[in-house]
C-alpha cells in the first residue's frame, strides 16, 4: 500500500524541474522555448529565471534586453547590465553581438568557447538563442546552451 504512490511522486519530482533532461540539441531547443514562453508572458522574470526549477548546475537561461544589453544570467549575477558586444570568448569570437544577430535573424545555433558555472577555464559551447516580445512590447533576446551538445 505504501508504494502505491511512489510512481506519482517521481512523477511529479521529475515534471518540477524544467531544465533539459539530457545534453542534446533537441532538449536545449525546448528549454529556451519554454523560457521564451516565460518572458513573453511576463518580461525578463530573472526573479524565477533563477530558482532551481530553471537554473541548475550547468543549466541556465539567460535574456538580453532590446538594447543589446543582460538582464538575466543566474549563473553569474554579476554580468547583468553587460552590453553583448562586450562578449568576447578566450579566440576573440564576439559571440554576443553573433546572440543579437541570430537572435533577430529568427533564431538558432552560436559556437563558442565559455566556462561551465563555478570554473575559470573555458570549454567549447552551443547556445541556442531567440528573439521574443514581451506582453508589455519589449523585445528580448533569450537563450541556453549546452557544453558540447549532442
């Protein structure tokens, strides 16, 4: 009788967490469309952006703003107000301007180096980026990306 939830309960432990389940393409897709979801409801929502629902060890969302700058970046708070073109990897790739660019472009894939959360040295990275419109009409810039993505 005692394990007659047990099911229910993975279940529910599994749907609370909304971060890809897997390191694939295909899952990072979906994160960055469920948080474009999310900001196109609400704005930048860096408040929930930020809880372990989204943000887990390698996985965050971050979100530019319309002027090209960041807003959201829970794995390091301290680059909110950087302006993309600031954003330049270790190879001199400036990835941020390439975010804006695919970003208003449609959408899709930016190759760059970056460091995983809570480490200095740089590791190969895909992010996928979107380009959304907030309820109130402000123009945002989210994605994600994934270390070595399959």
């Amino acid at each position: 009788m005692r394990f007659r939830f047990l099911p229910l309960l993975l279940l529910v432990a599994c749907a609370s967490s909304i971060t890809p389940k897997s390191n694939s393409r295909e899952e990072i897709v979906a994160y960055v469309n469920r948080a474009a979801d999310l900001v196109r409801a609400r704005g930048a929502a860096c408040a929930t952006l930020a809880t372990p629902e989204w943000y887990s060890g390698d996985w965050y969302i971050f979100v530019f703003d319309g002027e090209g700058r960041t807003v959201c970046h829970p794995a390091k708070p301290e680059m909110v107000g950087t302006p993309a073109a600031d954003l330049v990897d270790p190879n001199g790739k400036r990835f941020g301007d390439e975010f804006l660019r695919v970003a208003s472009a449609g959408g899709g894939w930016v190759e760059y180096a970056w460091p995983r959360p809570g480490e200095t040295a740089s590791a190969a990275k895909s992010a996928y980026v979107r380009q959304v419109t907030s309820a109130d009409g402000k123009t945002y810039v989210v994605g994600s990306g994934g270390y070595e993505p399959r």
